[in-house]
C-alpha cells in the first residue's frame, strides 16, 4: 500500500490498519523498550500529580479534548 493509497483512506479505515499495524509490532514485547526519558517523563509527572500540580482528566474528557484538537 502506498502513502497515496493511505492518504485517501477514510478515517476509520486509517485507525484500524493503524491498529492492525500496531497490533503486529507489539507481539514482541522485548522489542519494545520504552525510550530512557519516557521513564523520567512519567516520574516527574508522578512527583507534579503528588503536589497537586498535575491535573487529572477523565479519560472520556481527555479523549474529547484531544479530537478537537485535530
């Protein structure tokens, strides 16, 4: 499939082959290390959420949030 042929997909159809992608690459857990600043990110997230400094989104919020923003 070329990136034209992904371009004119719909996106519903976008979402699923992007699940199905995923889907394929996630069999091999070993294979997917997270990156060493996602550590640190997700800690000093962690440290702002204790001092109250970090918000926390309902996920059905959060999602609606972020698809506006598309």
């Amino acid at each position: 499939m070329s990136a034209l042929e992904i371009q004119q997909l719909p996106r519903r159809e976008k979402l699923k082959l992007m699940e199905m992608l995923w889907a394929d690459l996630s069999r091999d857990e070993a294979e997917l290390a997270s990156p060493g600043w996602h550590a640190d990110a997700l800690r000093e997230t962690a440290e702002r959420r204790a001092r109250g400094e970090e918000p926390v989104l309902d996920w059905e919020l959060a999602k609606a949030k972020l698809r506006a923003n598309q």
